[in-house]
C-alpha cells in the first residue's frame, strides 16, 4: 500500500486546482478557549493492560458480591462480544463498516499513556490496514472471508432484556460500579460514589473569525462517539454544534469526533488510508465534553472542522429551497493534504480513471489505482490558517463534484486527462493555456467552480463578488455577469451537460434553454 500512496500523491500534484489565497488576518479575542488545548493528534501511546469491568465472568462476580440471595434467580448472560478484525484490504475493511460495525484502531482494554486520533499495531507492516476493535452482539454472524478474533464476552446491562424489568430490584448501575472495583478500576469513575447515571450532552463549535461576529458557531453533523471500556455510543451533532447520546453512563469516558458526516461524505487520510478521520476530545466526565475549535488549536484538529462545516453548508445550499442543483454524490469521501497546497476534485472513488500510454510513463500505476479509499476530494492544507481559505477552497472543489453529478464519468476522465497531461507537457502550468485537447472540458468546469466559489463566500461573508479565477484563460465572469443580472445558479447549472464542452456549446445551451434572455447572454458573451 506504501508504494501505491506515493504513486497516488505524485498522481494528485498533477491533478490539483491551484486556488487564489487568502491573507492572515488578527486573532479574536474574549473566548474561553481552554478545554482541548492539551490534547495530542497524533499517534496514540499505549500503557498497561487493563481486566475488562463488562467482561460476562467480572459482571457474574460483581452481581453475586451485591445480590447474592439473588444470583442463583438472575442469568448473567453474555450480551456482547470484545472482538478484533484485521481487513486484508480496503475492501473487507469497507465490508465491515456496511454492516454497521463500529470500529477502533487501538485496544478497549488498555490505558492510553499519551491520547491521540490514531494507532497502528507494530506487528502489522506499515501501510497496511492495522487491527480494528469492535464490539459485536452476542450470536454475530461473522463475514466470510475476514480474519477476527474474540477477546473477551462480555455482559452490558443495557442489551439485556432482563434489565428492563423492574421486578427484579436490580440496581445495575451499582452492579457495573462494583464490577469496576472488583477489576481495579474503580478510578474510572467520578468521585462521588452516589452519582447517577446521566445521558452525555454538549456542545462542538468552531470560530470564524470572519463570520458571525467572531463567536463560536456549531461543528455541524459529525458522529461523536464515547466509551468506557467496551460499552459505546454515538451521537451526531445537530447544525448548531448540539449533541446527546442515547445511552446512560457513570463512568469516566473517552470521546473523540469521528468525521463521517450525517450529510453523507467523509473526511480522511489520518496517516493511515480509512475513510473517516477520528480527532480525539479527550477524557472527561459523563456528562459530556464542550469544546471551541479556533485556528489557535492543533493545526489538523481545524481544519478537519473547517472543512466538515464548509461541507455541511454546501450540501444544504444545494437543496431546491436555496441555491437548487445537484449535491455531490453520496459516500463523498474527502482528504485534507496537509503538506499540499493545492487541491483537486478527482472523484476517484465514484468512478473516475484515466488510462493512457502517456500516463503511464509518468504515473506508473496510477491507471490501477481505482480502488476504495481513494478519494473523491482533496483539499491542500498546507499554510491554510484560515476558516475563510478553507471555506473558499472546499466550496470550489465540491463544486466540481456536482458538476460531476451532471457531467458524468466520461467526460471527467476527458478533463483530468487534459489537466494532467498540461501540467507535464507545460512544466506546471496548471490548467494549461486551453489550446489542446480536453481543454473545453476545463473551461467549462473551472468557470463553474469559480463562479459558484465566488458567489458562496460573497453570501457568507459579504462584500464585493470576489473576482476568484479571473486571472485564468477561462472566464468564471460569464457566469457572474449572467448571476448579476438575474440566472441563478440553478439555471446555470442545469446547462451543465456532458454535451457542453466549450464556451460556444455553453453559449448556445443558454440561449436555447432560455429564449427570453437571448439579448442578455449574447451581451455577456460579447465581453469575453
């Protein structure tokens, strides 16, 4: 896999949107900023093996110690199985994810010395899928062809029909609390004993400093996922940020935003090639976590918000109630580039390939690559400090992937081509000079991510209509001039056939799907 990321990242400079920058501007001011500030993003660091509180023998243990009139009435049956899978490949991985399966790249059973967002086994080759933590009910129909192993079974009161009856006089809380005693790990709960059980809720935001005042703002969408140990729960945020899961805890619990979005796209490549990135929110009572997400915090933590909220706002104002056109396609899957500054829209995963000879002698295997986890975007974050570049920059590509949506696979393939192939034959000019094959292809789709990146940071953040890709061959302005005087995206974007490869095609696309703007797109047209 090693070989092939190298391949793919080469395969991505030569694909990639060189976008119009934002400058560094102040720092807001008079925000608490300090839950998450000491959390760590990179590899987590493992410390002791701990006894598993839920395994079902520890549960039996702690149930007799408070009930023992009780323990020869009341079955302490296994609910649920500790398991590891180890995917062979993406595809088995994504097999697991389909049936619902959620997963840890790092043991549920041991202390973690130093936190972090991802793991990997030292006895797994580097660049291969490392082994995923799971828990699984009881009786789990495994998948054929997947390597797994059961650690432990365990007993989780919440999955056993038994606990919702209330003439057993069972305090189950107590019983869980016990078993943590029992197993030496009666630190993982708060300090007063008595504590209730209590649904975790809260609150992710994230600043902007060019936007709404300056205040924090809802992360929008995400999974936040908790544990103790080997009981979960998931939630997802609502679009101002609120989360609550479904569950009751009294223990202590780790959370951590995974970014799998309910808007159906997800952001990855986290070091290691998994659709979703995970950041962890450290841990923290059971009550739940509230954190503010400034540019001041860890530098991947940001972005990974930034461009989820940039995300979450484009797929709603695709909605027929607003901007109305084609959202891209679901299962988007999304990487951030840190050490890149340029960005692409691909579509890798939906399909997109270009086989060529001439391809070939550059990208060796790239023509190969179409497999899962590619991605469909990537955003190039490097020296991207900003909540507006990011917003900027992740509008545009996604742009492209609703043209996408309307263009099709053919013609994609038709335009990656020409932009790759300029790049090399010009020495890095990345979207040529539009002389050669495929270059209508560009125009086209340049222009309208331009103009739909210009017209959504305008609603966003005010101002003038930012002049972004005008300094091209092409001439994103057609649309602007044509938006200014009254088509909206939407009218726009319904010409946008795979029939419409040049700026005469898209001329007489207009005038032939609107008549009564005739006068008003020919004047445009004439300017440029």
């Amino acid at each position: 896999m090693r070989g092939r990321q190298i391949v793919l990242l080469l395969a991505l400079v030569l694909m990639s949107c060189s976008k119009d920058g934002l400058r560094h501007t102040g720092r807001p001011s008079g925000i608490d900023y300090y839950y998450g500030n000491d959390l760590k993003h990179d590899k987590i660091v493992l410390g002791e093996r701990l006894e598993n509180p839920y395994k079902t023998e520890n549960m039996t243990k702690a149930f007799a110690a408070l009930y023992p009139t009780k323990a020869d009435r009341v079955e302490i049956k296994t609910t649920n199985l500790y398991v590891r899978f180890l995917p062979a490949d993406e595809r088995q991985y994504e097999v697991l994810e389909e049936m619902g399966i959620e997963m840890l790249d790092h043991p549920m059973d041991y202390s973690i010395t130093v936190d972090g967002d991802w793991y990997h086994d030292p006895e797994i080759p580097e660049g291969d899928v490392t082994w995923q933590y799971a828990v699984v009910p009881a009786g789990f129909d495994f998948p054929d062809n997947v390597r797994y192993e059961v650690i432990h079974e365990c007993y989780i009161a919440e999955n056993d029909p038994q606990t919702r009856s209330s003439d057993l006089g069972v305090d189950w809380q107590a019983v869980e609390r016990e078993a943590y005693v029992l197993t030496g790990n009666a630190d993982r709960f708060p300090a007063t004993k008595a504590a209730a059980k209590v649904v975790p809720s809260g609150r992710i935001t994230i600043v902007d400093e060019h936007a709404n005042g300056g205040k924090p703002f809802g992360v929008a969408g995400v999974m936040i996922s908790c544990n103790s140990f080997v009981k979960f729960d998931k939630s997802y945020t609502d679009r101002d940020g609120y989360y609550s899961m479904t569950k009751e805890f009294s223990s202590n619990l780790r959370y951590r935003i995974v970014f799998k979005n309910e808007k159906q796209f997800s952001i990855g490549f986290n070091l290691v090639l998994l659709p979703a990135s995970v950041s962890t929110l450290g841990k923290s009572g059971p009550e739940g976590v509230n954190m503010t997400v400034t540019k001041d915090s860890e530098d991947k933590l940001f972005r990974r918000c930034a461009v989820n909220n940039a995300a979450y706002d484009y797929f709603s104002r695709c909605a027929a109630s607003d901007l109305g056109f084609s959202a891209p396609p679901a299962d988007l899957r999304i990487w951030i580039l840190h050490g890149m500054e340029a960005s692409s829209a691909v579509m890798l995963h939906h399909g997109a390939v270009v086989r060529s000879d001439f391809l070939d002698k550059y990208l060796g295997s790239f023509a190969s690559l179409v497999e899962y986890f590619l991605p469909d975007i990537t955003i190039g974050a490097k020296d991207k400090d900003e909540y507006r570049e990011i917003y900027s920059t992740t509008c545009h590509e996604l742009a492209h992937a609703s043209h996408f949506t309307k263009a099709g696979t053919d013609y994609w393939n038709k335009y990656i081509l020409y932009i790759i192939e300029s790049f090399i034959k010009t020495g890095g000019m990345t979207y040529g000079d539009g002389t050669t094959s495929g270059a209508g292809h560009c125009e086209i789709g340049e222009m309208w991510a331009y103009y739909l990146e210009s017209r959504i940071f305008k609603d966003r953040y005010g101002g003038n209509f930012p002049t972004f890709g005008t300094s091209y061959w092409f001439y994103p302005q057609i649309f602007r001039s044509l938006d200014e005087r009254g088509m909206t995206p939407s009218d726009i974007f319904y010409v946008l056939t795979p029939e419409v490869v040049s700026k005469s095609d898209l001329k007489s696309a207009l005038i032939l799907t609107y008549p009564g703007k005739r006068t008003t797109i020919e004047q445009v047209f004439s300017r440029y």
